[in-house]
C-alpha cells in the first residue's frame, strides 16, 4: 500500500536557497504550461508540454540546468491532474500560482533516507528536524513544501503490510451537516475546535490590518510574516483535527458511508466552506481511503442521485422539495419528525446496513475500488475499498 511519511527539513542557508529555486521552476514551469493550454484552449499532455518546456528552456533560461528536470516535469503531471480533476466536475479550473504562496515541487528518482536526513537529486543531503528511525518501504516521490518560515518533506513509499483484521461493528453514515461539522447516523455529532474558529476570527482581523500597510515598508513586511505563521497554525490545527476525526471513525465502524460531495454544494455550508474546502475536500476524502483500508473498515460513497436528505430514513418516502430553512426533518407519509443532518446520516447508513463481513464476502462482493473522479454507479454495496474482500475472505478461509 502506499503511505507517506512527512518530515520537516533544517536545510542550511545555501540548501534553503537551492530549495526556493527549486520551487520556483515548478511554479514557473506551471505557470508557463498553464498559460500556453489557455492561449491554445486545449489541455496539452505532460509529455508534449515537457518536451516543448526543453526546446524553450534552452534559448530562454539555460541557466535552470542546476535545477532538477523533475521539478518542472512534475509541475506539468500537477497541471494535467488539475485538468483531470476540473473534467470530472471535482474542481475549479486551474489557476495561475502565486509566488510565496504554498511554494512546493516534487521529486522522483534516486531518493533515499538516511540517519536524520533525507537525500534528494540536485538537492543533496539534507538534515531532518525530527528522527526518520521509523521510516519503511520503497520511496515512489518526494514532495516539497514551505509552509510560513518551515520547509517540509512528504515521501510517498510503497510497503508491504499485513491485512488488517476487519473492524467488526456497525456501519455509521455521516452527513457533513448545516450545523455541526458532522452529524452520525448513531446520533453523534462532531464539531470543528473552538481554537480554530478563534484563529479564523484573527486570521480576518490580521489580514485587514495587512491590507492596510504601506506596499514595500517593513511593517508590512512583517505584518506578512506573521499572517504566514498563523495561517501555518491553522493548516496545522485543521488537519490535526480531519486526522482524530478520520481515524477513530475508521478505527470503530466496519463501514463509512459519506455522500458523494463533487456534487453537494459546500459553499452552502458555513462550517464546511471554512473548516474543509479551505484545505481541499480531496484531503479528507484522502485521509478516509487510505485509514479505513489501513484500519480493515472501508469507505462507501453513496451514488451520485442518492437523495439523502429528502427521503425518510423511518419509512422511505422522498420528498419533492426540502428547503435549506427546514432544519428539522417532517414525514408526510408515516408523520416521523428528526433532524435534518441526523435523516441524511440515517440514510447513508442504509446503504451499508445488513452487509456485516459475512453476508459481503458469501455474496460475492463485487470488489473494486472507488473510482478518482467519485463516480460510482450500480449497487452502492459494490462500491469498497479491495483490501476489505481480501481480509473478509482470508478470515473466513
Ligand atoms: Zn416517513
């Protein structure tokens, strides 16, 4: 399975710099490509794009030999995977990346780890802040990232690991509600930290004092620094918060069944819009499929016309309409009164109910795993993770 360990970098000064022009080429060779598929109004491949990037690289910036050829080819996969992704319905078009703002590259070929450090092409030796004792498996790529005043590495490795024994318990659907972060089919709910809505509250001030300063003073200048940390603080906060929410979730229930949300409106939802779509819903989607694998439970998203919230999870009645206003959740058919986000959880909890290990694996389970793009059609039973039908049959062998 592939995993990824993340360090953080003490690059000394002259590593630092070869860092930044590192990122720099990848911003730029982004920007390039980007631009020429707007001028062209096409997509244009990795491939072409990298091989146009040589011809123009030689007249133009020959000086960027020093610098990695991984770094803008890279760039380009990045830029193709943005298209991809904006095909498919799952984001906004690709936009132009701003010097400073999540400087990042990626690296492939010979990468290695070693006491304390980590070893990259072109780069060389650099030091980690933390120790790499734990490290296993066979590095795939490197990825690069500064974030405030901290450089980063996140190493992609490919590892042998053990099936995990399935966790044996209920399924639980889960509405990213209106007014929680989340509503469980259980009756939990699960807010998002209070420090991070202060942080948020401060991140608005700051950033209105920022405006505010003179262009190209020093006050300004460190007015920047100080919102680069804070936003560093809240990134760090957000994700600690998706991975406790994520884990014990993937740890606890044999199944998690989530709506498919390239097609829920997040920016509906004020908890949403702030807490996830900020880092990016492909992040919390990530951190479910590759934990509930690594936990033996499995992921399960719901097809893309499931009515989650109109229908009634007590009787199965679909409404025809359900304004945002209705908080509260009222049957006509069968007279049942919830809450809203408890209804859709409910809901998204029937697609997995009765499927316990035993009946999945004697039925055959179609098993294959979630498509990129989100789209799953069929039975929503046969949509799993493929780790889930290998350890269900290994068990009962
Ligand atoms: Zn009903």
């Amino acid at each position: 399975m592939i995993q990824a360990f993340r360090y953080e970098l003490d690059p000394t000064r002259p590593e630092e710099e070869c860092l930044r022009r590192h990122a720099g080429v990848a911003r730029f060779a982004y920007n390039w490509a980007l631009e020429r598929c707007r001028k062209t109004g096409t997509t244009i491949p990795a491939v072409a794009l990298h091989r146009e990037w040589n011809r123009w690289k030689r007249t133009n910036a020959p000086w960027w030999e020093e610098v990695s050829k991984c770094a803008p080819q890279e760039a380009f996969r990045n830029l193709a995977s943005a298209w991809a992704r904006h095909r498919h319905g799952l984001a906004r078009p690709p936009r132009f990346h701003r010097r400073g703002v999540r400087d990042s590259f990626r690296l492939t070929g010979s990468l290695s780890v070693g006491d304390r450090c980590v070893r990259l092409p072109r780069i060389g030796e650099v030091r980690t802040k933390e120790s790499t004792e734990k490290f296993r498996g066979r590095i795939l790529s490197a990825t690069v990232r500064r974030e405030a005043d901290r450089w980063f590495v996140s190493l992609s490795v490919d590892r042998e690991r053990p099936d995990p024994v399935p966790v044996v318990g209920p399924g639980v659907g889960v509405d990213l509600g209106l007014s929680s972060f989340a509503v469980f089919s259980d009756g939990g709910r699960l807010e998002s930290p209070k420090a991070l809505a202060s942080d948020l509250r401060r991140l608005r001030h700051r950033s209105r004092l920022h405006s505010r300063k003179e262009l190209g003073s020093a006050s300004r200048a460190r007015s920047a620094r100080s919102l680069a940390r804070l936003h560093y603080r809240i990134r760090c906060r957000r994700r600690d918060f998706l991975h406790k929410a994520t884990t014990e979730l993937a740890r606890t229930k044999s199944a998690v069944v989530v709506e498919d949300l390239a097609v829920k409106n997040l920016v509906r939802n004020r908890h949403l819009s702030r807490a996830i779509s900020d880092a990016g819903w492909s992040e919390f989607r990530r951190m479910w499929e590759y934990k509930t694998v690594g936990h033996g439970s499995r992921l399960v998203v719901a097809p893309r016309n499931f009515a989650s919230s109109k229908t009634c999870s007590a009787c199965g009645n679909v409404k025809e309409t359900l304004s945002l206003a209705e908080r509260v959740y009222r049957c006509e058919a069968c007279g049942a009164e919830m809450d809203r986000d408890l209804n859709a959880a409910r809901n998204l909890a029937s697609l997995v109910a009765g499927s316990s290990p035993e009946t999945v694996n004697a039925g055959g389970a179609d098993v294959r795993p979630v498509l990129a793009d989100g789209q799953t059609v069929g039975k929503p039973e046969s949509v799993l993770i493929s780790m889930y039908g290998r350890t269900a049959s290994a068990a009962s062998s």
